[in-house]
C-alpha cells in the first residue's frame, strides 16, 4: 500500500511540474515578446530558465542528504533533452536548425558539459565549485542579456499598447507555476526515493531515469508546441539553453548548498551526455535535424534508459 501511495504521489508530483513549468513558460513568453525579443533568444532565455526551473525545484529538495539525485537529475535531464524532446519533435517535423546555435550555443553547451566533468575529477562537485558555476551562470547571462537588448535597439517597433493587463496576467501565470513547482517538487523527490530504496535502485538510478524524464516534460510539451506553431527557434533554443541552465545554474545551486559526492560509475553516463550533444553538430552541414536523425536520437535514449534500468 506504501508502495502505491508513493508511486501516485510522484506521478502527481511530476504532473504539477509539468503544469508549473508551462504555466511560468507561459508567462515569461508573453512578457518577453512585449519587448520584440527574437523567437530564438526567448527559446533560450525566458523558455530554457521555465522548463528548466522543475530541475531546479527538484534539486533544491534533494540538495544534501540525497544529493546524489541532484546529480543524476541534471545528467539525465541532459541526455533527456537532446535524446527524447528533440529526438520525438524532429520525427513530428523536421527541425530547421539557425548558423548562430550552431556557430555559439552548442559550442557553449559542450564547453560547460566539459567543465562540469573537470569539476568532478576529485569525486566531488564542492561548494566552491558550485560558486564557479553560479560565477558562469552570470557571464552566460550577461551574454544573452546584451543579445536580448542588441535584438530590441534594432527593433524600431514600439512596444504594444495596453502591456500592463498583460503583465497582471503574466505574473499570475508565474506566480501559480512557482507554487506549483515548489510543491511538485518535494512531492516528486521525497516519493522517489522511497520507491528507489523499495525497489533496491540507487537514488542515482531515479534521478537518471524517473526524476530526469519527469521534469524534462516541460521541455517536451513546450518544444512540440512551439515547433507545432511553427517556432522552430524557439524548441530547439529551448533545449540548448536548457542544458546550459541545468549545468550552471541547477547543479550551481545544488553544490552551492551543500556539496554533491560523484562516484566513478558515473563518467559512463557524462561521457553519453557529451556523446548526444555532438550528435547535434551533425546539423551543422545540413541546417536542419530530419526524421532520420530524429529517429536515431529517440531509439539510442530508450536503449540508454534500458541499459540504465538493467544493468
């Protein structure tokens, strides 16, 4: 009986995620877009910091006594995005893929996946090292900051009238989905692990698996949408932005508030994180990711988790 109660209580836990998640995603967008910020930049802004934040909650409630989660959530939320979001949205429809992901935030994306394994290499993710983290969290912020702003001097369109309606709903939206997520969260990690110990899995293991895959979902509904809508740039700079934000800014916090242990099993799975993001360069010919190379990102994940399980 202890088992079912834990296991729905998770499955609640990660839909209030999900729905805390769009709704803050939803939110942010509508805010963003009142000051003509590029489709790409909200996707990596506003949209990867949304659906990011469920990882972030989630991490917060397991921060110290089962920090081992933490670092499995990241790790697997990394491997989820690239494998399962945009794996499944390039077979719904080809992904049209711009020179300035290619040319800057993939390289980034693989620069601060190369950093979070140095960290690593002493068998701890220390709190300095979150600091260093939070410190790159800054300058990449910073960055897509003078973006955002560079994109709206050249924008010479004045910003809509009647925003301040907009803003009460916006924030509402944003209001509710924090509380969503906070709640989800300690609903989502205190449940797994009961499940983990009943089931003789390491909180590592459901922080690959059950936790990464629940709060990627944001990531999933929010770049099918967008890509369904027609926003490719906005799927696919979610997804980059969001492997940046789980890296800097999630395992940031996680370390920042009480360290996070890394035992050595776990290059096996840095080194798979680092593998499905090369695949996205793959793009760097072509410009698009089709449905061949779709297929290829959804069959290796689902192998991924099967070995993961097993093993």
């Amino acid at each position: 009986m202890e088992i079912a109660i834990s296991a729905i209580l998770t499955v609640v836990g990660l839909v209030m995620l999900c729905f805390g998640g769009n709704w803050l995603v939803s939110g942010g967008v509508a805010i963003a877009r009142k000051f003509r910020i590029s489709n790409l930049v909200i996707g990596m802004t506003i949209v990867a910091y949304g659906t990011s934040t469920p990882e972030l909650a989630a991490s917060v409630a397991a921060a110290g006594e089962h920090s081992a989660i933490i670092l499995g959530n990241i790790i697997g939320s990394n491997i989820a995005n690239v494998g399962m979001v945009i794996g499944i949205a390039a077979i719904i429809v080809p992904l049209a893929v711009s020179k300035s992901i290619l040319k800057k935030e993939i390289p980034i994306m693989l620069g601060v996946s190369v950093l979070l394994i140095l960290i690593s290499i002493d068998g701890e993710i220390s709190q300095y090292d979150g600091i260093l983290l939070l410190a790159g969290l800054t300058v990449f912020g910073y960055y897509t900051f003078k973006d955002a702003m560079k994109q709206r001097a050249e924008n010479k369109e004045k910003i809509e009238q009647g925003a301040n309606n907009v803003y009460l709903k916006s924030a509402g939206l944003i209001g509710i989905g924090v509380v969503l997520l906070y709640v989800g969260a300690i609903l989502t990690v205190d449940n797994a692990v009961i499940l983990a110990k009943e089931f003789g899995l390491s909180e590592k293991i459901i922080g690959l698996t059950v936790i990464a895959i629940g709060t990627s979902l944001p990531e999933l509904i929010t770049s099918v949408i967008a890509i369904r809508k027609g926003h490719a740039d906005i799927g696919v700079g979610n997804i980059i932005g969001s492997n940046i934000y789980n890296i800097l800014m999630i395992m940031g916090v996680g370390a920042a508030l009480g360290g996070v242990m890394v035992g050595a099993d776990v290059y096996v799975d840095y080194a798979i994180m680092i593998i499905f993001s090369l695949s996205l360069l793959i793009a760097l010919k072509t410009g698009f990711i089709g449905r061949v190379m779709g297929i290829c990102l959804t069959v290796g994940y689902v192998a991924y988790l099967a070995v993961t399980l097993f093993k």
